[in-house]
C-alpha cells in the first residue's frame, strides 16, 4: 500500500547528489587575490601576462596558489591578506610604470576556494550582495535635459542636410533649447518645409509664429518622442557601465534602473571608492578619420619620418604606429549599431554598422572621393587615441557599411562591442555614494546564518518532540528543503543579500508547515479507527490538495514581488519563490518516500511514532461529558 517503485528512490537519490555537489562550494570560504585586467580596450590579456605576472611574484619572494588567466582577466590567488597586498603594490610597480597613464587595473580580489573538479561542472557558490560582502553603493542621476537637447542638435543638423536636398530655402535653422527655429519667407515655403518635417521627421511636431513680414517655424520633439529618447539614454547607459565594471574584476555587480532617471550601481567586493568613480566616470569617444596615405606619411608610419603637418600618429591594436590625419570625418555619436557577422560568400567574420541619416551622407560623400584608401576607427579613452582598425574603402558607402578583413570570430565580436558601447547618451552625476565595510559584511553573515540554523535547529526539535519518529522525518525534510535551496541558487548563480537570508529563514517555516498538515491528516485518520497503512496513504493523499493550494497563493505573491519590486526586494522574492518550490518537494515527495521506506514494507503495521493522539471517548458508565482518552501511538 504504502510502497514506493524503485524509479521514484533513484530520482530522490540523484536529486540529492546533485544538490549535495552543487551546494558543496559555499563552504569552501574564499581566497584573498589580486586581478589584472585591461584599462585599454586594445590591450589583450594572454598566456604571456600570466607568465610575466608570475615573474613578478617570484622577484618579490611572494608564492601564489594559483596565478590563472580567467576570461578577461589575470587573477593571482594567494594564502593570507598581508601576501595579497604586498603582490598588488609588486605588480602594480612593474605592470604600471607611468602612474599617469596606466594600461592594467591592479584590483584586490575574493576568489572561491573551489576544488578545480568542482569548478569543471560549473559546481560554485553563491555570489554574496553588498551587504553581506561590502563594498561600494553609488546612486547615479542621468541629465536627461541634455539627453534631449543632444537629439534636438542632431536632428537640427539632419535638417539642414534634407531641406538642401530637397531644395528648399530657408533664411537659418538654429536650435533655441530642445526646440528647432527654422525661418521662411514666405507661405509657399513655410508649407514646404512643414510637409518635408511631417513626412520624414516622425518625432517633430510643428508650430508657426509671425514674424514681421516672415515665418518662424518652430519643431519639437513629440512628448512619446522623448519618452522614448530618455529610455534609450537611460539602457545605453547602463549597457556602458557594465562594459566599464567589468574591468574591475567585480564577480557580481548591480546596475539597475531606478525611477526614471536614475542607476543605482553596487560594486561588492569594491574598496577602492576612487578607483570605482574613476572607471565610472570615463569618457570613451569614437572618430572615424582618413588614414594619411602621402609618402610621408608611410614613411612616418614605418619609423623613418616625422609625421606630416595636419596628421597625427596613434599605435594600432597590433601595436604598429599608424598615421592619421586631424580632420575628424564622423564621431561615435552617429554610430547606431554594430554587429557582428559572416560574409555570404567567404564565410569571413565581419562587423556590420549602422550610422544615423547625417552620418550615412558624410560617408557617401566620403567615401566616394576616397576609393581604396584607408579609414581609421580611432578610440579615444581619457584624452589618449588608439586605431581600432583601417580597413580599405572599397566602394562608396552610405547608411549601413562592414568592415571585413583579417579578423577572428572574437575580434570581430569584440571590435563591435568596442563600437556600440562607446561614451555615455547622457552625462550622470553622482548623488549618494556608501562604502560597507568588509567587517560589517561578515558581521551581517554571522548573524544571517545563525538566525537560519537556530531557527532550523528549534523547528528541528519541536518536530521531534511533539511528532515524535514522524517529527525527525520532518525534520530531514526540512534539511533536505535547505539543500535544493542553497544548491538551485547556486547552479542560478543568484546573489545573495540580508533579505534573502530572511527569506530563507522564512521558506524554513512555510516549508514544515507542509509536514504538520500532513502529520495532523495521519492523525485525525488514525482517531478515525484507520489503520496505520491508510492513516499514511489517507493522510498524504488528503493533505497534498491544501498544501497545493496554500503553495499557489504564496508563489503568486512571490511572483508579484518579483516583477513589480527592485533591489532587496526582488533579492527576496527570488530565494521566497524558489523556497516555496523546493519545499513541494522535500514535504511531500521526500518526506512520503521517507515514510514509506521506514513502514511501507511492515505488513502487520499496528502503531506508528507521531506523538500522542487525544480521541474523544463517551463515558457510558457514568454518563458524564465525553471525556479525553489518550491513545499511544506507539510501543
């Protein structure tokens, strides 16, 4: 009766093993090290930064665990904290020459302590929040005045460039805040330019105001217009912060909007507040300019010259000099989109890019009058230029152009990254800055994980107490709910934070409330005069309709939390939901398997352990009030 098939043990047992593995690496603790990463997007680290970083270590008398390159990044792990600080000052001196223009970032570091055979399936902790961890909170305001005022330029420029193609006069168009004045002298012309804005100018809407004999005609931009521009700044924006972040080496930042004109950035790990604004901070711009292709100027590029008057030499990404003349053909700001891609016929990576209206003629005009010469894509990053590349103009170009040639899959997947993220939409500043300390963090774990393991400890012994056999299968349970939690969000890679501890300490009491519905349903049937076999069968089977139900109603509460809510309280939501599902399992599924295990094969089951069953017995006798007569539930 009370019987599971071996199929449904098998699925327990692995589900175990797998939490158990993926669960493992949280208490392995972490390791204090020392990250190198690129400041300079042309700079690439490889095998043979590895090695120099671990020449360094060695002239400095200092021994490393481990030095590895992991993704982008160099990363030195080592033993105690006084060898982590003395190998950042060792390598910052070597790596780092010229303090005012540095090519790495020299970060302190909290790597796991993970077992590499863990690592290779993907087995590793939880990453831990600011307030867990410490580190640094900044809360960041986007201009989105300026946001606005830069699209009423380029759209001011997009119509000089239009209503000269189109042949229409006008006597100026100037931009006079986030409006566009433009001015006429006559209806003929006023209606003109009013159809051209309405027919290839979406985002303006017009008005016309007398002026003396003329017209003025005012464009701006629509309200849903600058909705739209505003959000656009705003997740162009935070897509440059990310790409920003991560040369910090931060294993887990947060970088969310908030409200509808603000970021909040949290950096854990991050000490180092002027190293975090400094990085946050950066401006990074795109020009495309002319290669210099006079004899002096090759000559300047091979070495044997100087470089021509109106030119000027930057190093390429191959570190080979490459001169390139002043006047600037088009900036970042016109570039809308870059992606990578293959050529149709040669299979050869390329990246395909997009440029605004005002953009698409520069280059067709451009490139028309240069043929098999070469444009340079230059970078600029704190006031210092480098060539992405030069590719040759084959033909002439317009709106949307590639670059193709000698590039990888990578290189070209990271080129078009380096072209979209490029400089803010819009400049931020910063209006709350907070550093956590490291101490404060592991104060705030200390006391998250007590609470979690007193309260599990007294649910534990209740159970026992009041449910005797059936309590400590309960608490099992209940042991196990903690294991599928901490391990689905570790294989989530989810963040946790002080009230995702509290959540988990609350999942620890939704999820025994599960045992106690079905511990109360064994009960009441065996006060019923059932047997002990269908007391269990009854008892689960009854039970799991309204544990169903009150599951479903907190998981859409958990659900509403999650998509309506930010910041902690989305951190809470996400250990709540996942809390709520793992318990179905272990409370019901687990725990019936447990019993069964224990009394499913006892043909003759006369008792049970599940604490002490008052039934209400009649004394005939006396005929008296029914009194309580207490049953042993076991011998």
């Amino acid at each position: 009766m009370n019987r599971y098939p071996v199929w449904k043990y098998a699925v327990i047992v692995i589900a175990l093993l797998i939490a158990a593995l993926y669960t493992l690496p949280n208490f392995f603790g972490e390791a204090p090290a020392v990250q190198v990463s690129s400041l300079k997007t042309a700079v690439k680290l490889d095998t043979a930064t590895v090695s120099r970083v671990e020449q360094v270590l060695k002239d400095a008398g200092l021994v490393a665990t481990q030095v590895s390159l992991d993704g982008t990044s160099v990363r030195a792990r080592f033993d105690a904290t006084d060898s982590q600080l003395k190998a950042k000052d060792a390598i910052e001196k070597v790596l780092i020459p010229d303090a005012t223009d540095p090519t790495y970032v020299v970060a302190l570091n909290l790597l796991s302590r993970s077992p590499a055979w863990l690592t290779a399936i993907s087995a590793r902790p939880m990453y831990l929040g600011l307030d867990l961890r410490g580190g640094v909170h900044f809360m960041l305001q986007v201009d989105m005045q300026a946001a606005l005022t830069k699209k009423a330029e380029s759209f001011a420029g997009d119509l000089r460039l239009t209503m000269r193609e189109k042949n229409i006069r006008h006597g100026g168009i100037s931009r006079n805040g986030q409006s566009i004045d433009i001015r006429v002298r006559d209806q003929a012309t006023l209606d003109a330019a009013s159809g051209l804005i309405q027919d290839q100018f979406a985002d303006l809407q017009t008005s016309t105001v007398p002026e003396g004999g003329e017209f003025k005609l005012i464009a701006s931009i629509r309200p849903e217009a600058a909705r739209r521009v505003q959000e656009q700044a705003l997740k162009q924006n935070i897509v440059t912060l990310h790409n920003r972040i991560n040369e910090l080496g931060v294993a887990e930042p947060v970088i969310q909007q908030q409200g509808l004109d603000r970021i909040v950035v949290q950096l854990p790990g991050v000490q180092d507040t002027a190293k975090a604004k400094d990085i946050l901070g950066r401006t990074a711009t795109l020009e495309m300019r002319l290669v210099d292709e006079s004899a002096e100027g090759r000559a300047a590029e091979s070495g044997s010259g100087v470089v021509p008057f109106g030119s000027e030499r930057f190093a390429g990404r191959d570190g080979r000099a490459v001169i390139v003349k002043k006047q600037v053909i088009l900036t970042g700001e016109s570039l809308t989109d870059a992606q990578p891609g293959f050529e149709s016929q040669s299979q050869q990576p390329k990246v395909d890019l997009t440029v605004d209206a005002k953009g698409g003629r520069i280059m067709r005009d451009t490139s028309r009058e240069n043929v098999k010469k070469r444009m340079a894509i230059v970078l600029f990053e704190k006031g210092r230029g480098e060539v992405l590349t030069a590719p040759v103009i084959q033909s002439e170009l317009g709106n949307r152009f590639q670059i193709s040639g000698s590039m990888t899959v990578t290189e070209a997947n990271d080129l078009a990254l380096l072209l979209r993220a490029g400089s803010l939409a819009a400049p931020m500043d910063i209006i709350e800055e907070r550093t956590i300390g490291p101490s404060l963090g592991a104060e705030n774990i200390s006391k998250g994980f007590s609470s979690v393991i007193w309260g599990f400890l007294v649910i534990v012994a209740f159970m026992g107490a009041y449910y005797m056999l059936f309590g400590l299968f309960s608490g099992l349970a209940l042991a196990v709910n903690l294991l599928l939690l901490i391990a689905v969000l570790s294989m989530l890679q989810a963040t946790l934070t002080l009230p995702g501890m509290a959540a988990m300490a609350l999942a620890l009491g939704m999820a025994i409330d599960s045992n106690v519905l079905i511990n109360e349903r064994v009960r009441e049937e065996l006060r019923n005069g059932a047997s002990p076999q269908a007391a269990i069968q009854v008892g689960y089977d009854r039970a799991w309709a309204t544990i169903f139900d009150s599951n479903i109603t907190t998981l859409i509460a958990g659900l509403a939390l999650l998509a309506f809510g930010s910041g902690p309280v989305r951190g809470f939501a996400v250990v709540h939901c996942i809390g709520i599902l793992t318990s179905m399992f272990s409370a019901v599924f687990f725990s019936r398997g447990l019993v069964n295990l224990w009394y499913g094969r006892q043909k003759k089951l006369k008792t049970v352990s599940i604490g002490t069953i008052w039934r209400q017995a009649p004394d005939a006798a006396a005929g008296d009030k029914p009194a309580r007569k207490s049953l042993p539930s076991a011998h």
